[in-house]
C-alpha cells in the first residue's frame, strides 16, 4: 500500500482543529457583547458537569452490572454442585436486591404506598442500607453529596467483587438464547423507566383529585370514586375554560382527517413525479424534505409571523391579487358576464384576519400543518415505490393495462403494508399535534382551534387539574388505540403485499 504524504494524514485533524477554532470565535462573537450580565465562573460550569456526569455514569454503571449479573446466568455455569449452591444463592440474593431497588424507586416516586409496613420495610430495604452508609461516612464530617457518592462505588464495588468470584468458580457454556436478551435488555430497561413506569403512573393520577389545591400529588387521595369524577367532568364539563369535549373532539377530528388526506395525496402525488427519470432528481428529493428537516418550532414561529394580519406574506399577496382584480374588472375588462365575475372574485378575494376570525385561523394551522406533513409521507411512500419491482408493471403492459389501472392493481396493493403503519402514525401524530396549534394561535380566538391535546394541555398548565388531565390523556390513548385497532383489522395492514 502507498504511503500517503505527511500532510494528507494530517488534513483530518487538521480540519478539526480549524472547525472548532472557527466555532469557538463565532461563539465568542456571539457570548461576549452579553457577557457583563452572566455570572458564570468554572466551579459553577464544574459542579454543573460533574453533576449531570455522575448521573449518566451512574445509568451506565447500573445498566453494566445488571448486563454482567444476566451474562453470568446465561453463559456460565458451576463447576460442582457446592460452587452451585454458592452461585445460586449469590445470584438469587443480588437479584432480590434489584428487584426491590425498583419497587423501591417507584414506592419514593409515589407510584404507589406501603406505609409502615413490614412489606413497606422489605420494599425500602435498600434504601435503607445505603441511607445507613451514607450516615456513617457523613457522622465523621464528610459532605452529604460526597457521601453519597462514596456510598454508591461501595456498592459498585461489592457487586463486582460478586461478579468476580461467580466468574472464578464458575466455568462457561453454550446459550443460544443469551445474546439476544443481553442485547435486548438495555432497551427493555428503558422502556420500564421510559413508558411502562410513566405509564403507569398517570393511570394512578387519573384515578385522584390531584391539583393545585392538594399540592399536586403530596396531599392527594386515590379510588374509583375519584376517576369516576374525573371521567363525567370530563365529557359533561369544561376540558379547559369554556370548550366542551364533544365540541373539541369533533375539531380534532375534521383536523386529522383533513391534515391526514392532504399529507397522503400531496405526498403520493409528489413520490411518484420523483419516482420518474428526470434531470436533477436528486436536488428535488433533497429540496423536498426541507420543510421535514426544520425544526418544528423555527418553523411554526416563521409562519405565524406570515399570518400577520397587516404584514404577513399571505395577506401581502391577497391585498396585490385584490388590487389586480379590481382594476381588471374596472378598467379594461368590459365584458358584461366576464367582468362581472371578475368584480365578485374582487369583493370576495382580499386580506383575511387570520388570528382573529376562528375560521380563517383553523385554517392558517392546517396550512402550517399540511405543508410540514406532506415530506414525510413523500419519502416513505418514495421508499415504497422504490421497492416494486419493475416487472409487474413490465408484466400489465403486456396485457394492455393502462396507468390508472396498473396503479390501483399493482401500486396501492404493493404500498399496503408501507401505507398502513404510516398513515397509523400519521393519525397518532397529528391527533397529537400540539406544537403547530400552541405556537401558531395559542387554540385562539376564543379556543376555537383548540384540539384535544391543547385543551389538556391547558387543563393542566394553566387550570392545574392534574387528575382530571391524567384521565383526559387516558381517554386520548383508549381513542387512538380503538381506531389502531379497527383500522388494522379494516384495511388488513398487517397482511403481507402477496396475500
């Protein structure tokens, strides 16, 4: 192989040396007119770091031992029946220890209660021994934080130390089921602490009279009688201040539909014309995701300007096509019929109060909302029809089929099982869709583009009902489940292309 030249083995870093200069000069550029207002200093940016560094070395370090403990059961085995009986004992005691080191964190998050019960005791266990050597290294002086700390590479080290001797007196065999459940396990770890805990959590919220008044949940109670309440306020009340259920339901509804209809068409449409051979077909594909790849935020923050009622583009446009109308049907257009519609295109086209009037304002977030959804559902559509072998269509010609005809007998069959998960998702996100609504017009005027989960969203922030909102998105997921549900069995999503 060639030697490459000094300076060409050199070029990459020297590339990283300059990004990082040019980033931290434009940085400064940036930081430094402000700066007389930060009080920052490096003990606070050093505690902050240290802080948020122990943290995810103490996810890491968890996740390790718990990899570790499930190798040494999958993988190795004892050599006698008395190193059997050590092994398993080690193992059943640190996997009890696990067990209530959960419960035992679900039990302080207020998951659930075990009062001062003996159950409650066992739960608490461990929590109580690393309580107990934390107070024995803070009793000689030590700092809380760093006691704690040292507490837990006690701990660490012990359950290492464990491991170790298991791997010392143990010998090693064949699994073939270990190495899909160790790779699995980090992510069946986070979706217990992620989703299932969550979860399960705003369940119990639900079926509570948390809010404001009961110091969210420390003073709560908890039973049925509670998420029966929260239920019926729920579809015979207020869901925020004025709005009723049913009413924004059925918003939510005509928004999904229409939102939905659009992105499907607009995004079917687009993936076929950059399905053909043309000029340039790269730069369109990458042009098109464009309004995918900005940031949601940035996005609708630049749209409700376009809004405006006085300089937004939308209505600048409008005032100029209004101008020309009149003066066509004015000036030089005489024709008796044709000016005349040209005269009612003039009174009835011109600038709209987007942000006051309801209508128009449902309208310019399913502007907003169309126009950010239609890329994705063109690129996974595009992905699609990528994938249809040529031959079928090859095959329709022959037998005299035209466009409209191959396309609804081999495109739409073929897309069905890349159509179903994506317009699923696409119901669920957009049902969800809180950020264009929030940023755009606040469900303003008058909630009257509120959808469900702006209301909820309300009822919690701004209403601080917090049992009433856990069942409000209770009864947002039963929704979405039920229609995943009939729409799997309705459209056969689930079903193979060749079925």
């Amino acid at each position: 192989m060639e030697n490459k030249p000094a300076i060409r083995r050199l070029l990459p870093y020297l590339y990283w040396l300059g990004g990082l200069l040019i980033l931290y000069f434009i940085l400064n550029l940036l930081i430094s007119p402000y700066s007389a207002g930060i009080s920052l200093t490096a003990r606070m940016v050093g505690k902050r770091i240290g802080e948020i560094g122990s943290f995810l070395i103490g996810i890491f370090a968890g996740i390790g031992l718990i990899e570790v403990y499930f190798y040494q059961i999958f993988f190795r085995q004892p050599k006698d029946a008395k190193s059997k009986t050590i092994i398993r004992s080690l193992q059943t005691l640190l996997g009890l220890f696990m067990t209530l080191s959960i419960f035992a964190f679900f039990e302080i998050t207020d998951l659930f209660r075990s009062g001062n019960s003996i159950l409650g005791g066992i739960i608490r266990s461990p929590l109580s021994l690393f309580g107990g050597l934390r107070s024995i290294f803070t009793g000689i002086g030590l700092d809380k934080d760093l006691a704690g700390l040292i507490v837990s590479l006690i701990l660490a080290l012990a359950a290492a130390a464990i491991f170790y001797w298991i791997q010392k007196i143990s010998k090693p065999r064949v699994s073939k089921l270990g190495l899909p459940y160790l790779l699995i396990l980090p992510a069946l770890i986070g979706i217990l602490f992620l989703i299932i805990y969550p979860f399960l959590f705003e369940i119990k919220l639900a079926f509570s009279n948390a809010s404001l008044g009961t110091q969210a949940t420390k003073n709560a109670q908890y039973g049925l009688i509670y998420g029966w309440e929260n239920l019926v306020t729920l579809f015979t009340g207020k869901v925020a201040k004025d709005a009723k259920f049913f009413e924004v339901f059925g918003r939510t509804i005509l928004w999904t539909v229409i939102n939905v209809i659009f992105h499907v068409a607009g995004g079917m449409a687009l993936a076929l014309l950059l399905h053909r051979k043309m000029k340039l077909q790269g730069f369109y594909r990458t042009l098109l995701i464009v309004p995918w790849a900005i940031p949601t935020t940035i996005a609708a923050m630049a749209l409700r300007n376009e809004f405006d009622s006085r300089y937004g583009l939308f209505n600048i446009l409008l005032t100029d096509l209004n101008t020309w109308l009149v003066g066509i049907s004015q000036g030089t257009l005489n024709v008796p019929l044709i000016g005349d519609a040209f005269n009612w295109l003039a009174l009835h086209i011109g600038p709209v109060s987007w942000k006051q009037d309801p209508f128009w304002a449902f309208v310019s977030v399913l502007m907003a909302n169309i126009w950010l959804g239609i890329p994705f559902m063109c690129v996974i559509i595009l992905g699609g029809l990528q994938s249809i072998s040529q031959e079928y269509y090859e095959a329709a010609e022959i037998d005299g089929a035209n466009s409209v005809q191959q396309f609804r007998h081999i495109t739409l069959p073929l897309l069905r099982p890349i159509l179903t998960p994506a317009i699923i998702l696409g119901v669920v996100w957009t049902f969800n869709k809180f950020d264009i609504i929030y940023l755009i017009t606040q469900g303003g005027p008058q909630e009257k583009t509120d959808i469900l989960v702006s209301s909820m969203y309300k009822a919690a922030f701004s209403f601080y009902r917090y049992g009433f909102t856990a069942m409000f998105a209770l009864v947002i997921f039963i929704i979405l489940l039920i229609f995943t549900l009939v729409y799997l069995r309705a459209s056969g999503g689930l079903k193979s292309s060749t079925e």
